[in-house]
C-alpha cells in the first residue's frame, strides 16, 4: 500500500470531479464553452476583451509565422488555426527535455452577438496574433439629446 494519499484510480477519478464541478461553475457564470474547455498544453492561450467599438482577441502564437496561421470568422465564431512544427536539431541530436507542444492546433472562440463579420482585422507581432472585430453600430452607445 502506497503512502500517497491518491492511487492512481484515486487520483484520476478525484480530478475528473473537481474539472467536472468546475465545468459547473463556469456554466452557471456564463463562460462560454470555447473558452473553458480547451486544454492549454495543445491550443494557444488567448485573451478576449470587449469595448464600446470592437471585440479584441490576443492569441499567443510565438514561433510562429503569419502564413502558418489561419483566421476565420463565421457568424459569432471565431476560429485559429494553424500547425507548429519542431525545431530542427543538429545531426545525432535528441530531445532531453520537450515542454513545448508541436502539432497540428484549432482554437475556436464564441464571440457576442454584436459582431460585425465583415469589419475584422488580423495582425501579428512579437508572437502575438491580435484580432479587432468591429462591433455593429446599431449595438454601439449612443447620446440620445433630451429637448
């Protein structure tokens, strides 16, 4: 009988009701799906954010290069995508240690409704990829004069 206090069952199954209990949390707060349910080893962490003009979306890509990345946005969903590949190591060489994921990668974000599809803009710098999506201007405050 092992001294640690979680067997491997154990262990498995204890975390698998803490991710559930949390995937309940984040439900009944209103986090979006896409957002809590993406493994953060295998897909770039993003940033979101909203202000009175657009939907401001950071990915965190570095490595990699603005042809390897590919942005597309259908209604309220926007998706990332795109592959990193290993770095060449010299002949006779191996891995000792490997903490950075390689592979094929899609990040799919749900965006407010109040999206402009057609207002969207992509750039990348220093290994972050930022994307502005406008928002529509019916959804955009406004003064309304009192007379």
């Amino acid at each position: 009988m092992s001294n640690f206090p979680f067997s491997d069952s154990g262990f498995a199954s204890a975390f698998d009701a803490i991710q559930e209990h949390m995937g309940r949390v984040l439900r009944s707060a209103g986090v979006p799906a896409a957002l809590r349910a993406t493994p953060q080893a295998l897909f770039p962490p993003v940033n979101v954010g909203v202000s009175g003009d657009s939907v401001e979306v950071v990915a965190f890509v570095p490595g990699m290069q603005p042809d390897d990345l590919n942005v597309t946005l259908e209604k309220r969903v926007l998706t990332i995508s795109g592959e990193r590949t290993p770095p060449a190591l010299p002949e006779n060489a191996r891995y000792y240690a490997r903490e950075r994921a390689v592979g094929r990668y899609t990040r799919v974000i749900e965006l407010p409704a109040d999206v402009d599809p057609d207002l969207v803009q992509a750039r990348y710098t220093d290994g972050c990829l930022a994307i502005s999506i406008k928002r529509k201007e019916s959804s955009k405050p406004r003064v309304v004069p009192v007379q």
